[in-house]
C-alpha cells in the first residue's frame, strides 16, 4: 500500500522531542476507570500467562500486546484499553507476557521479541471462551512486532476471526533496533531494560541453577552481548544472529493477509531506518506504514487530554478496513 506521508498527529508544544515524548507520558500519564478481570491461562507446555480482561458483552475483542519490559498496566496499553471497551464498546484483552505479570514464569524461557505460540494459544483461549466474530490485534513496540510477526507467519491460516492488526513503534528489525540502543542518548533505555531483565534472569537462576552464567553480565559491553549471553541460550536460538532473524517482524510481514497498519513516529529515539520497512509497505496488500513527524516511542500524547492520538488512531483506521 502506499505510505502514509501526511499524519494529523500534532505534539504538544511542551514535548519538544522524541525523548520528551517518549518519556513524559510514561512518568505522566494517568488512565483511571479500568478495572481488569484476571485470569491465569495455563500454556500447552505447563507454563502461564495472565490475562486481564474488559467484558462490554461484545463479540468484537480488542487484543493488546505490550513492549519490552511492559505489561498490561503500562499507560499506552491501558488508554487504549479505556478507550475501545468504554468509548467503542468492544470486549478487550490485555495480556501479559511470560513473567511480566508481577510472577516470574516457571520455565526456563520467558518471553521475547519473536516469541508467537503464546499469542497464539491466548487468541485461541479468547475464541473459546466467546464466539467472537471480529478480532483486532494491537501491539506496543515489541508488542507490534509479535503481533505483525504472528500474523506473517499464520499467512491464510489464521484464525477466521482476526481482521486487522494495528502496531505503535515496533522494532521490526532487531539486529538495528540493538545497534541504536547502545547510542549515548539512549543510554537511559538501554539502562532500564537492562536493570529489570537482569532481575528476572537472576530469578530464573534460582529456579533452574546452574544453567546461565550470571558472570556474562560483567561482560555486556554492547546490547548484542546481552542477546548472545541471555536472549539466545533462554530461547534455544544458537546465538545472537539466530534470534535476531527469527525475531525480526520485517522477515516475515509478506505473509500477512489483513490490513496492517504500522504507525512509527519519525523522531522515535530507539528506532533506526531498518525498522521503517518502506519497501516492503510500498508493494504490500494489506500493510500500510504511517510515519508521523513527531510522537516519540509509544508516546503519541498531549498533556490534559484523556485519550492519546494514537487511540484514536487505531479507531479510524479499523473504520476504514473493517
């Protein structure tokens, strides 16, 4: 499809750049009004995940994935929750990825940018507990990019019900996406995400001691070294090129068949080029990539208002394919 040049996302004057952006909502932005029904979904391989829950009575379900290091309480998540179970009236569910529910997960692996059969057991739970007839998959940075990778893969498979995908900010390239991450200014990303994943892997040593070698975190020189010492023994991929390719949506969106919209704000500070697949949008059906100026990193918001541009987004674009 062709790229969507002009956005009428407009930022706030406050929010002077992407790091701004990307930041203030984050530390900022309250959601109020959503009150999630927890349920504990138990995995085909005797691990869980939790599921937090929206019923309006609907058969259209809204199906949220967050980012790295993210979980269903995260702003961007709930607002858009907030907004498509009050304002559309439509059923959500917000899923947490293995052991970011509050509880770390009891395999050895926990989650990941690729990871796609969790998703997909969770889109087939959703479909037994209720006969939806319309699913929308919505995805936040990492969340994007399972989402677009699942559907990449599924191709003409998927589920009947799964209509269109929607995703904010995703890192569809991992091997750049690990690159920028290691720039000066991003060091208080890279800096966060390292700190709480080295917590859970701490965690995962206690319950499987003796299977990682927590001495390699002295060794992290480059956040490719946190993925060849962690990410790719974790996840059974032989080393950081593996996962970086088996992870990356952009390897695998030709095989989508719903309209796909994949909005990445132009001033996102932990987005590189690679992760703007222009060529494979421009020749594509179903994807269409919108790259506003301004937005920042799943930020997309203006201080005082309820809902961010992104949430309203998401509902004319689904007006307009569905």
């Amino acid at each position: 499809m062709p790229l969507i040049h002009k956005s009428t996302y407009r930022r706030s004057r406050l929010l002077r750049n992407g790091h701004f952006e990307t930041i203030y909502p984050a530390l900022f932005r309250k959601i109020d009004g959503v009150d999630y029904e927890r349920e504990r979904l138990t995995l085909s391989d005797g691990d869980f995940v939790d599921l937090d829950w929206l019923d309006s009575g609907s058969r259209k379900l809204m199906l949220l994935t967050h980012g790295l290091e993210g979980d269903s309480g995260r702003q961007y998540v709930k607002g858009m929750a907030k907004f498509f179970h009050q304002e559309k009236k439509w059923d959500v569910l917000a899923w947490n990825c293995r052991s970011c529910s509050g509880e770390i997960n009891r395999a050895l692996r926990m989650y990941h940018h690729g990871e796609i059969g969790d998703i997909g057991e969770v889109i087939q739970h959703a479909l037994q507990r209720k006969n939806y007839h319309t699913i929308v998959l919505a995805g936040f940075s990492m969340g994007g990019n399972i989402s677009m990778k699942y559907l990449g893969v599924q191709g003409s498979d998927k589920p009947e019900p799964i209509r269109a995908c929607i995703a904010f900010s995703s890192p569809t390239d991992l091997e750049a996406g690990a690159v920028v991450l290691d720039h000066p200014s991003n060091f208080i990303y890279r800096r966060r995400f390292l700190h709480y994943l080295k917590i859970k892997i701490e965690k995962k040593n206690e319950q499987h001691p003796g299977v990682l070698d927590l001495n390699n975190f002295k060794n992290i020189k480059i956040w490719r070294d946190f993925d060849e010492y962690f990410s790719a023994p974790l996840n059974q991929f032989k080393d950081a090129d593996e996962f970086y390719r088996v992870a990356s949506a952009k390897n695998f969106m030709a095989g989508t068949v719903v309209p796909t919209l994949l909005v990445s704000a132009q001033n996102d500070p932990i987005l590189p080029p690679a992760c703007y697949p222009k060529d494979i949008c421009e020749k594509h059906e179903h994807i269409f990539l919108e790259m506003p100026k301004h937005g920042g990193h799943v930020g997309f918001w203006k201080p005082g208002e309820e809902y961010a541009w992104s949430e309203r987004r998401a509902a004319t674009f689904l007006e307009e394919v569905l």
